[in-house]
C-alpha cells in the first residue's frame, strides 16, 4: 500500500518584495486509490503545494516534511520524484520546442522505468490512449504544448498520466479552461487511471465543476496556505452553492 503523507509544510517563496511564506503548516495523508480534492480561493497556495511536491527551486521548504513511502521526497531531485512515482500536471504547462509529443513520451517513459518500453506494446498503448482521449493521430508528430489550445494541452497531460503510470498525480487546475466535452474526456481518462492503476491523486481545483466528473474520497477546503477545513464530496456541494466567503482571507505574511 503506498502513500504520500505531507506533514507540517512550510514553505517561503522569493518575491521581488522579499520572501513571504505561502504555506503555514499543511497536513495530509493520500493513500493509493483516494482522491483529495484541494479547494479554495485564487493566491491560497494550492500552485504553491504541487511545485513543492514537483521541487521547483523556487519554492522553499523551511519547515515540515513530505514522504513517499515512507521516502523523504524533500531531499530527492525532480528526476529522483518521477521515478519514485510521482506526477505533476502543471497548471500553466510549458512549452517544448523541437520535441515531439511521441518523441517526449518516450524519453519520459525510459526514464521513468530504467529501460526503453518495447516498441510493440509501446505504439499500441499510445495509440489507445490517445483514441481514448479523442486525441488525432496527428497530435503525435507536434511539438510538446507548442500552440496547443487549452483543451489540448490537459488533454496531453492526461496522456502522459495514462501512459506513464504514476503512483501520486497532482492535477493542478487540470479543468480550467476545458469545455464541457473536454471536461469529460479529461475526467474519464483520471478515473481510468485510478481504477487500472490504483493511482492516489491530489485534484487540485478552484472550481466543483470537475467534481461532477471525478467522484473526490476527501475534499480539503485551502485557505491561506494551510486546510481550514476537511469533509467528503458534501463538502464540495457546499462549496459550490457558499463560495469561499465564509473563511476568513488573510493575506500571507511577509517573513
Ligand atoms: P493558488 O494556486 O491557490 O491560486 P498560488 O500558490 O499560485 O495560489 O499563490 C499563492 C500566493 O503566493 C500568491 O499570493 C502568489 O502571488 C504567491 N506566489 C506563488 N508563487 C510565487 C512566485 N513564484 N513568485 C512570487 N509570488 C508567488
Ligand atoms: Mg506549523
Ligand atoms: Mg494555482
């Protein structure tokens, strides 16, 4: 059984004003097959929690701990993450010139796994997940994000998701932007992913729309760098008729 636990994260961004500290002291326990969705309003630090989780070097931790099996991720470099199984869907993803989307896959999916997949099962599992997530043959031989609408960029996230087979996804804001059919392609191909896989995932989102699509085992209300408050999918349900009103705002302090 494995699991991701965050324990006590505390984490301080440089800003051109100085550094302010995003997250106060988070907890929060995935096990694989759950689905947490993160909630909360616009500069709460949900971003701010899955590029910790990613290591990008703009953010850092000065307090706390994250653990992957009982692994210390903190002290692990962003390849060391992705081979220990942990994926994270960006909200903005960026671009990649020059790389196909087939050619980053597979160079993705050696790196993961330590060997090169075998090009029979490979060209097969790729084109089904693309027919999957109603994606054209033709998408394969572009460049990674390079003048993707938005729908196509999460759609490629997703199939990255499927065919690299991650332990913990973080899907950051995967559902801003999609409409309604993309909404749902998207949607389908995260419970694929639970269900073949057994995949934890930390659903990250401003929004309960999605929620209709991806049924959440928890939902953490996300408020001013830390979970002000946590319940199952009624929550969500709440959510979506309250809006976060009803937590008090505080801006983050300067440190
Ligand atoms: P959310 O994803 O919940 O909207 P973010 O994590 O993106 O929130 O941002 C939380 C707060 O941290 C915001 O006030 C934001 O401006 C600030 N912040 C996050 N990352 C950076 C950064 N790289 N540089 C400056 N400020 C940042
Ligand atoms: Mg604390
Ligand atoms: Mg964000």
């Amino acid at each position: 059984m494995s699991v991701l636990e965050i324990k006590n994260l505390h984490v301080n961004v440089d800003t051109d004003q100085g550094t302010r500290e995003i997250l106060r002291g988070v907890d929060l326990v995935i096990n694989e097959g759950e689905i947490h969705a993160i909630m909360g309003p616009n500069g709460s630090g949900k971003s701010t929690l899955a590029y910790t989780i990613a290591g990008h070097p703009k953010y850092h931790v000065v307090q706390g701990e994250i653990l992957l099996d009982g692994e210390n991720v903190l002290e692990m470099t962003v390849d060391e993450r992705a081979r220990a199984g942990l994926f994270l869907a960006m909200q903005y993803p960026v671009e990649i010139p020059g790389v196909t989307v087939t050619n980053f896959l597979r160079t993705a999916k050696t790196a993961i796994d330590g060997e090169a997949p075998s090009v029979r099962h490979w060209v097969k599992d790729v084109r089904e997940s693309m027919s999957n997530l109603k994606m054209d043959s033709a998408f394969a031989e572009r460049n990674v994000n390079e003048g993707f609408s938005g729908g196509e960029k999460k759609r490629n996230e997703i199939l990255q998701l499927e065919l690299l087979k991650p332990r913990f996804a973080v899907l950051d804001e995967t559902d801003s932007g999609l409409d309604v059919d993309a909404l749902r392609i998207v949607s389908e191909g995260v419970n694929r992913a639970k269900a073949n896989t057994g995949l934890g995932i930390m659903l990250i989102t401003h929004y309960t729309r999605i929620l209709r699509y991806i049924t959440p085992d928890f939902v953490h209300v996300f408020v001013a760098g830390r979970i002000a408050e946590q319940g199952g999918r009624e929550l969500a349900d709440r959510l979506e008729e309250e809006g976060y009103d009803r937590y008090q705002v505080a801006e983050p302090a300067v440190v």
